[in-house]
C-alpha cells in the first residue's frame, strides 16, 4: 500500500480547495550533541517534508507563510530563521521563491514579556513564604502572557490569510495544539506529519527509559 504523503486532520484534500487552508509542519531542531539514531530521524523528517507539502498543495498552493518566533516579514524575517533553523529556512526560503510570502507571526514586545516573567520564576527568593506568594502570582502574570501570545497569533493568521489562500505554519506540535483552537472556522488545519515524524516523538517518548537503562552513557537533552 502506498505511503501517505500527508495526515490530514479533517477530510480528504479534495473537499478543501475552496476555503482557507493551513498547512502545518511541526518544527523539530537538532542539538549540538544530539546522538546518531536521532540525527539520522531529523535529516529523513526534513528531507520528506517538502514532498508532504506539495502534495497537500494539490487543495491550494502556499501564499503565506508563518514561522514561530518570527516577528518580522519578508527577508528581514527570512534572516532570522535562518539562524533559528536551518532545515526550515531552506523550506521557507524554497517557497518564497515560489511566490509565498513570508509574514510576521508574533508580537515581539508580547515575547519579551513572556521570556521576562519566565525568568523572575527561576529567582530564589529568601523565605519560603516569598517563595510561595510571589511565585503563585507571577505564575498566573506567567499563564495569562502566554493565553494572550496564543490568541494573538492565530488573530495574525486571521488578519493576513486571505479567503481562498494556503499558508504554511512552522511551529512546534505542542504550540500548535494551542493555536489552533483559536483559529476561525473557516480556516482548515493539515498537518504534515512523515512517518519520521512518529519515529522522533517515539523516540523522546522512549528516550528516559533507555537513559535509566544505559551506564556510563552520553546524557542529551
């Protein structure tokens, strides 16, 4: 039987050519000390996700493109990435030549909050006490930048995706879990999931038992 070249998460891409479409590509990095059997996963996922894409095209070819953690559009944007991820800079830039346009995704200043909050949490404070009541409220300050992060981006998804058009979203599955109850109704998710895709997650799934199973062996996170 003939591999799948994309899971759609709602009916066949046949029914969608009318109507907005998103095409998601969940992002996955490499670290610097990641071991071979991972290595070897993250250069299959990459290599098959441009054919996923373009087979998902068949219901409508990318116009707009939207990368977590990018706050900038066109090759401004298109820079940044390309320090963030190598793997999808070189999918993003392939279909800017294509025609597709690279947007802004995220409120930087929005961001900023996010990553400033986080840090506060990490402070030890001098009393268990300070610990506790300063900790619960920044953790709630925390919470709410984050929902707000969510919701802002799905409304800049809204504001720049034309009605008719395809966009590609590069984002963690995790963030996209999020996002996407957020999305209007209108617009139909399509996630590019490779079968390396489920090997990767598998594999981090797995990935502490074989840690506690292994002596002596190279710890990666």
């Amino acid at each position: 039987m003939p591999e799948e070249l994309g899971k759609i998460e709602k009916p066949a891409v046949e029914e969608f050519k009318l109507g907005r479409k998103l095409y998601h590509v969940p992002l996955v990095y490499l670290g610097k000390d990641s071991p071979p059997e991972y290595k070897e996963k993250f250069e299959r996922y990459w290599n098959d996700v441009p054919d996923h894409v373009n087979n998902l095209e068949k219901a409508g070819l990318v116009k707009k493109i939207y990368h977590e953690s990018i706050s900038l559009a066109g090759e401004e944007g298109l820079k940044l990435i390309e320090k963030l991820n190598e793997k999808s800079y070189q999918l993003v830039k392939s279909k800017c030549e294509q025609g597709a346009e690279l947007e802004a995704l995220e409120d930087q200043d929005l961001i900023n909050e996010i990553v400033d909050w986080r840090r506060i949490l990490l402070i030890e404070f001098l009393s268990e006490r300070a610990r506790k009541e300063v900790g619960e409220k920044v953790f709630g300050f925390y919470q709410e930048a984050v929902k707000r992060r969510y919701e802002t981006l799905a409304k800049r998804i809204d504001e720049t995706l034309k009605d008719g058009e395809a966009g590609m979203l590069l984002m963690r599955d995790d963030e996209r879990i999020q996002v996407q109850p957020q999305l209007p109704s209108d617009i139909t998710v399509f996630l590019v999931h490779p079968p390396a895709f489920e090997e990767i997650n598998r594999w981090l799934r797995d990935r502490p038992t074989q840690k506690s199973e292994e002596k002596g062996g190279q710890k990666w996170n």
